[in-house]
C-alpha cells in the first residue's frame, strides 16, 4: 500500500513538473523558435513519395545531429582543458627526468578518472608525456639478479643495448629522447597508477609548453559551433523540402516518356 502511495506520489510530482516546464516561458520560446525556424514542410512530389511523419522525422535527424554535433565540441573542449591542465601541473612542478617525475596523487589528479584513461590510452598526451614505470624495471632487476631471466628476457636487453647504441648523424637532443624512449606511453599494457610516475623531458619542454598553452578560447569555441549549428540547422529545414523537389524534377526530367 505505501509502495502504490509513493509511486503515485512521485509520478504526480513529475507530471506536475512537466506541465509546470510547459507553462513556463522558456518552453514557449523553445517552440517558438522550433516550429518557426527548424520545422520540415516537405511537398508532394511525383516520384519521391514521402509518408506523412516524414517532416518530424526529418526535423528530429537534424536537431539530434545537431546536438551530437554540439556535445561533441563541448567533450573535445573539456578534454583539451584537462590535458592541458596537466601537463602544465608538470612543467610547473619541473618533471624533467625520471629523478622530479611525480605521481598522479603528488599532481592532485589521481582523482581524474578521464586522464587516467587518456593516460593509459596514450593519446594526444604521448607526444610529450613520458612515465617511469619502477614496477617493470623492479621486475626484470630482480628476475636477473635472481637468474631466472628467460631467453626472451634476455634478447629484449640486447635489443634495447642495440637501440641505444650511438648513431653518428643523431643530434645531441635525438640521443637524449632515445634514452627515454622506453618510457614513453605506448598505450600498451596496465599502467600502476599508484607508482607510476610521470615527466616531459626537458628537450619537449619548449614543445609542451607551446602545444599545451592555456589560451581560453575553447568555450569561445563551443559558443562558435553552437550558433553555427543552430544556423545550418535551419537553413537545412528551411531548404530540404525545395531540393528533395529539385530531385524530384530531375527524375522527372530524365525518366522515359
């Protein structure tokens, strides 16, 4: 008996917010502007036959992508902003090396479950972003001090040896990224988050600091697609139903007497 109360407690409160929503300035404004500028009012064509929900549905394909569009700028934005934020965290904090590489808790980002992923990813972030992973390196310490390192632990060594041996035509700074080279992010394996500790070597330091600039025109730009959005929008409702005639025509024009 309270269960039904309730349930018909809360769907008269819904239903009272709904027509309240309806009643309210902002809903008539919205249907306003969308049966004047984003509303479908196809003809009636001769070889185009078009049902009679066709205008909703072509109005509803438009405004939802419209929206992706939109949600789509304000995600890019939103990731930009983070990146950004983070990797500035670093350069601000001077992890240049393994030596001043910091974790995500010592950033006061361990937090961020989206740069967690854009970390594991790799992404935008790996360009300049590198990470200590102490736990590998433990790892195959202690399996060849223990000797219990297999064969293909082994040829991995020499071929990291090989790697690292010096090419006469690579710049100073060329040989001083190669020698992070296996900490870049790959994307590739489960990252400790915990342990791991990330830097940008100083030879990017310049290049993150140019491609990471806080600059605050990304809402300027969501502000930007939104208007150009609604705008396109409705010059597409507006005329959709004259080239769907256009089409129409040419069949017309084209079809055998």
């Amino acid at each position: 008996m309270h269960t039904i109360g309730l349930y018909v407690a809360s769907g008269l409160f819904w239903e009272g917010m709904i027509n309240r929503f309806k009643e309210s300035v902002v809903y008539q404004l919205i249907s306003y502007f969308s049966e004047r500028y984003f509303s479908v009012s196809f003809h009636r064509y001769e070889h185009i036959p078009l049902g009679p929900s066709a205008n909703r549905s072509a109005q509803m394909i438009i405004l939802a992508a419209v929206i992706a569009l939109i949600m789509a700028s304000v995600i890019i934005t939103v990731t930009k902003a983070r990146q950004v934020r983070f990797v500035r965290k670093l350069l601000k904090g001077e992890c240049f090396s393994t030596a001043t590489a910091k974790t995500l808790a010592e950033l006061g980002e361990f937090r961020s479950t989206f740069l967690r992923r854009e970390l594991s990813r790799g992404g935008t972030l790996r360009r300049c972003v590198y990470c200590a992973r102490e736990d590998i390196v433990e790892a195959s310490d202690a399996a060849f001090e223990n000797g219990s390192a297999t064969a293909e632990v082994a040829e991995t060594a020499d071929l990291e040896k090989k790697e690292t041996a010096e090419d006469p035509s690579e710049t100073a700074e060329q040989k001083a990224l190669r020698m992070h080279e296996k900490n870049r992010l790959s994307g590739e394996g489960k990252l400790d988050f915990t342990t791991a500790r990330f830097y940008i070597p100083k030879e990017l330091k310049y290049f993150a600091d140019v491609r990471f600039e806080r600059r605050g025109f990304g809402w300027l730009t969501v502000l930007l697609t939104v208007a150009l959005s609604l705008v396109g929008a409705a010059l597409i409702c507006h005329f959709l139903p004259d080239f769907i005639q256009l089409l129409d025509n040419l069949i017309t024009m084209t079809a055998p007497q």
